[in-house]
C-alpha cells in the first residue's frame, strides 16, 4: 500500500512512546538493540510483516523517514489504509476523545457556524471534567478553577474523521513507568490529573445518563447528589444539551492512551435527540444547589437597616445578575455598612465580590470583600444601571 502520508511535521508529531506502546499494545515483540538510537521489534504471530526497526528517540535526522516506513510497514501487515494507522500512532500517547454528531451532511460536513459550537461545546465538556477532577460540585465558573485551565491548555484539537462530523481532542497523560498489566482500574486517587480528568469525563457520562433516566422515571432526587459525586455538573450538562441539539444526538467516545495501559481500550457514550431538553434543565436544577462563586457585583444601595443593638448592618442592594434586574441582601460589616450609607447617601453605585446565594428569597451576598465606591463616571457601558 503506498504511502500516503509524507508531511514531515505530521510524521514528526508521533512520539517514539507512541511508537512503542502501539507495538506492544499490538502483541509486536521487542527483539533487542538496533545501533545505537533504536531497536528491533518482531512481528505477532500469524502475521505477515518481518521485523521493524523502531527508533527511540526522535533527535535523529531520519526520524520522519522512520516513522513514514513504520506505518507503511503497520498498514501492510494490518491491511489497513496508512491514514488510520497514523491516526491511531499519533493518539497513542494521548487519550483521544471523539464527539460525533451523527447529524452532518454525507461527505461529513456540517455549516461553519455549527462547526464552530460543536467544537466550543466539546472543550466546555472537557473542561467541565476537568473542573470536576479537581473537586467534583453542582456548578463551576471554567475559568476559574486553575487547575482545570492549565490541564485545557495542554489539550490539542486532532484533525475531523470521515463519517458524520467529528471533533477530535487530544488530552495529555503521562506514560506509565515500566509494563504493568492492568486488570482493574487504579485507585482514583493513584492516577495522575491527567488521567483523572478523562477517568471523570467517563463516569460522568455515565453519570449523566442515569440522571437522564431518573428524571424519565420521576426520581431526579434520588440521583442528583450520587450524580454530582461522579462529577456530573451543571456546565457538564449543559455542554451535553447543546451539543446534542447541534448534532442530532451525539456520540463520545474515549480511547485511552496506550502509554498508560487501561484495563479496557474505549469508554462511549450515547445520547439521543430527547435527552437535550432533559439535561438542560438538569442543569438549572443543579445552578439552583450552589452559589455563584466570587462574583463582581456592581450596584446601587436601595435599602438600609441596622437596629442599635447590631454592629453588622443589613443592606438591599439593587443590581444586574445574569442581565437581569435583582434584589440582593448582604449583611455588612461596620465598615462597609459605613461606606454603603455614604454612597446611598450620594446616589452612587458600590462594587464588591462576594457569592450569590440564589437558594434564598432575596437572593443573599457572603463572603464580601473589596467593597467601594463607584461613581457614575467610572461605569463601563454594559455596567450602566438605573438609578433607585
């Protein structure tokens, strides 16, 4: 089968450990040294194909060539096209996560600005996992958690694949050291981050399902405490509803790395067209369990109230939260009751950052701090608010 991929960068793109963990996961043999930078493996019984020299690092001035030779010499042996081959050697090292939606045109287009979401929406969804790797909870502000932002910056987007549309992301994840067989999963907690993002992506798939089900069944209260503990979230949720209204449906799928060996090869997930409206409002739901986290909250004070015996001081604050206009009680300290008086007083707004508590009527701020004064002429053009 002739080769058809020469790119040089492309071929330069599969890693040696990639290289020799598709071998290994493919029952080739390690035969010993090849020179000084390499070494042989053999083919797996019963098939057709000699002996490969595999280099082990890339600092040789061939390397692309090598790796070139290896898949057309895999693509031989396997009879397969050398594209899928290279496809399969480049995600070796990575876990690969496909998001497909089955709604795409036959040659497995779909119009720009769809495209554009579904891959937006499959980074939320990734992001969410990882947000929830960090410490799994109903709802998260994604760029927020530093954690979760620094794992995403590591993640790649891997070419489209025929059939459907695809978005293809490829995660990081460390080799493992050694060649352990792995029957079992590890201890969560054992694993690398990397490796726990992809871990949760899975469960709360998983997880995300079984909500769509109990709410289909009229037990969504039974399910949503267990589904958050598999890190089932709000913007997990909400990614899934959109991207399968964009597609259809939507199939994911996570082929783990082979560099560190997982006790099965994929994990995948289904979900149909219904399921959107479903996990929508499993979303909502799971909004209403948790604050709003270290918001800025910009507004003018319209009620005061502090009786002699108290030293904090009560205040309703009227200001926009969402694009909408709310009441939002917060008790102050002295201090800040004392500037919230003055600015009042002044008809001005005040800013602060505190959490929403959206659970209560009104709605309550805590965790205040950064508390000031804003006068009219500092107001952005989207923080213009009305006046009491």
């Amino acid at each position: 089968m002739k080769a058809a991929l020469t790119d040089k960068f492309a071929l330069e793109a599969v890693s040696p450990a990639a290289l020799r963990a598709y071998l290994e996961f493919e029952g080739w043999r390690s035969a010993g040294a090849f020179g000084k930078f390499g070494q042989i493996f053999e083919t797996p019984e019963g098939m057709l194909g000699g002996e490969l020299a595999v280099p082990y690092t890339s600092d040789i001035a061939d390397y692309a060539s090598a790796v070139a030779n290896i898949i057309g010499a895999l693509a031989r042996a396997e009879h397969r096209d050398e594209i899928a081959v290279y496809r399969d050697l480049v995600g070796s090292d990575r876990e690969v996560i496909r998001v497909r939606a089955p709604e795409a045109d036959q040659d497995g287009s779909v119009e720009v600005d769809e495209g554009v979401q579904l891959v937006l929406n499959a980074r939320d969804l990734v992001a969410a996992a990882a947000c929830a790797a960090n410490e799994p909870r109903p709802v998260y502000h994604l760029g927020k958690v530093v954690r979760a932002s620094e794992y995403m910056q590591k993640v790649r987007l891997g070419q489209t694949e025929q059939g459907s549309y695809v978005v293809t992301l490829l995660a990081p994840v460390p080799p493992a050291i050694g060649r352990p067989q792995i029957e079992l999963w590890p201890e969560f907690e054992e694993e690398p981050f990397e490796r726990q993002v992809t871990r949760t992506l899975a469960r709360a798939l998983e997880g995300a399902h079984d909500a769509v089900d109990a709410v289909n069944r009229g037990q969504a209260d039974e399910v949503f405490p267990r589904a958050v503990r598999a890190g089932v979230s709000a913007n997990l949720c909400e990614a899934l509803g959109n991207l399968i209204e964009r597609g259809g449906g939507i199939d994911v799928s996570i082929t783990w790395a082979r560099t560190r060996p997982a006790p099965i090869a994929r994990s995948h997930s289904r979900f149909q067209w219904p399921d959107a409206d479903i996990l929508k409002e499993v979303a909502r739901e799971l909004r209403k369990q948790e604050p709003l986290r270290d918001e800025r909250v910009l507004g003018y004070v319209v009620k005061l109230g502090r009786t002699p015996e108290q030293d904090d001081g009560e205040v309703v604050l009227r200001t926009l939260v969402g694009g909408q206009s709310r009441g939002l009680k917060a008790s102050l300290s002295p201090a800040d009751y004392q500037v919230a008086y003055a600015a009042h007083g002044a008809k001005v707004p005040i800013s602060l950052i505190g959490d929403i508590d959206t659970r209560t009527r009104p709605w309550q701020l805590t965790q205040i701090r950064e508390l000031k004064v804003i006068p009219d002429v500092d107001l952005d053009e989207d923080e213009v608010l009305e006046r009491p």
